[in-house]
C-alpha cells in the first residue's frame, strides 16, 4: 500500500503531539477578520505580503511533547528538533523522561540518515529516496516549511491561484500531479495547509494555531498533521514547549559499532 505524504516524516520515526506542557511566551492573538476587506492588491503585491512574513531564520532549537496515533494505536514521546535553514533537520526521539533514546535522524537536501536504537539498526539513503512513498514536489524545504509553520515557498508564486475568502488569502493550485490549498489567518500566517495526491489516493491537512514571537517574526505553537492513504489514517498532534532561534547548535550522528545498514 503506497504509504501517507508525510511518509518522508515518519520514515525517521517523527511522532509528534499536543501534551499538558504550555509555551512559556505570550501567545500572539490573531485580530478579527475586517468588515470591509480591502481586495485591491496586485497579485504580485499580495504574494510579497505573505512571503514578507515568513519566518526567517539561520538556525532553530525546538523540543516538542508529541503523540503519534496511527490507526488508533498511539504513543508519547519528546521530540527535539535542531535545524540549519535549508540545510540540516536533526531529531532526536526520547522516552522515559529524556533517560531513553529510541531513535535520531539527520536530514539534508541531499540525503536521510535514521538510526534505530532499539534495533540496532541504521538507514543511510538519498533524499530522493522519500519519493518511494511520496509526491516529488515534498523536498526538503517543504518538510522544514511543514515543521515552522511557514507557507511553501514553491506555491507562493505568480502560478498559484490567489483570492481572498472571508476576509482572509488562500492560495492554491496544482503542480504535477499535486493539488494543494494554503489558507492564512489575519496575522498572515499559515493557518492551514492541505495537499493531495489524488492519483495515488494521499492527502496532508496540516493545522497551526497560537503563533507566539520568535525574533522578529511568529512561529506556532501548536502543529497537528493529519495523512490519509487508502483506509490507512495518521494522526500527529505537537505542542512546542521550548523554542530557540539563531543560537550556536550541533547536529551530533554517529552509527555505533555493530549496527546493521538497512538496504
């Protein structure tokens, strides 16, 4: 059975969820939708607007409460992310209150790496290899724009389709074979996102809520995924609870002795 868009996430294990845990920064409030909607932008002005507030950045420390439920049967971990902007995503998975390590990934433009503790076991492929299990347009900077809350950069162009709904933009499109809908709140953030793969029955709604300050932009607090293929559904719910931008990090990966390359 061909496998979820967000294949490529789970492949390095990303269970990801909402716990008790609250963000220790002021929660930005998103301004009601206007009564009268100025709709006399230029589609190039409107595209700047939105673009001009993606978050930016060099590099990013997260760590996140997360549970994964896939077909019902569900699990808590932490989840710590560290990120180089266009460069590197690095994850660590820990349980038993940080003392265990299940699994790490470091994910580049050009390749995925996994190990697997509990295994012994390690993955090293090309990024390329992702596209065994998804759409060729998620590359690596649309799993970095899913994990910031940022809009994909590929469909906030002149191509897309871009109107106002409700006081609020929502661009969309399709591009080879991939149909996809971004619908922005009044902060001019994504509020939601959705993808689908029609021919190969794979769809991803993601949602963000509570954008809290980070730098000078807004990054969201809270991220659920939802993948639906064939009868196969995929729940994520995530809530940062620690949030760093453009501080020194490393992104540690060494295979132990004695694990086996998963071929």
């Amino acid at each position: 059975m061909r496998r979820s868009i967000l294949n490529s996430l789970l492949l390095i294990g990303t269970v990801i969820s909402i716990s008790a845990c609250k963000p220790k920064k002021a929660i930005v409030v998103a301004p009601p939708v206007a009564t009268e909607v100025k709709t006399d932008n230029t589609k190039a002005e409107a595209l700047a607007l939105l673009n001009s507030k993606q978050l930016k950045f060099t590099t990013l420390s997260l760590k996140a409460k997360a549970t994964l439920d896939i077909a019902g049967n569900a699990n808590d971990v932490t989840m710590n992310f560290r990120m180089k902007d266009k460069e590197i995503i690095w994850v660590s998975i820990t349980a038993l209150g940080g003392a265990y390590e299940p699994a790490r990934a470091l994910i580049t433009p050009d390749s995925i790496k996994i190990m697997n503790r509990q295994k012994g076991e390690y993955l090293s492929k090309p990024f390329s290899y992702i596209y065994n299990f998804t759409n060729k347009q998620i590359n690596f900077n649309t799993l970095q724009a899913i994990l910031t809350g940022n809009a994909m950069g590929d469909f906030l162009t002149t191509e897309s389709n871009l109107k106002q709904e409700n006081g609020v933009w929502v661009v969309s499109g399709a591009k080879e074979g991939l149909d996809y809908r971004l619908l922005f709140n009044t902060l001019l953030k994504v509020e939601e996102t959705n993808l689908n793969d029609a021919k190969s029955g794979q769809a991803l709604k993601v949602n963000y809520t509570d954008y809290q300050k980070l730098n000078e932009s807004l990054f969201p607090s809270a991220l659920k995924i939802n993948t639906l293929s064939g009868m196969k559904k995929i729940n994520i719910d995530l809530q940062f609870v620690k949030i760093d931008g453009n501080v020194p990090l490393e992104f540690p990966f060494k295979v132990p002795s004695g694990y086996k390359l998963v071929k």
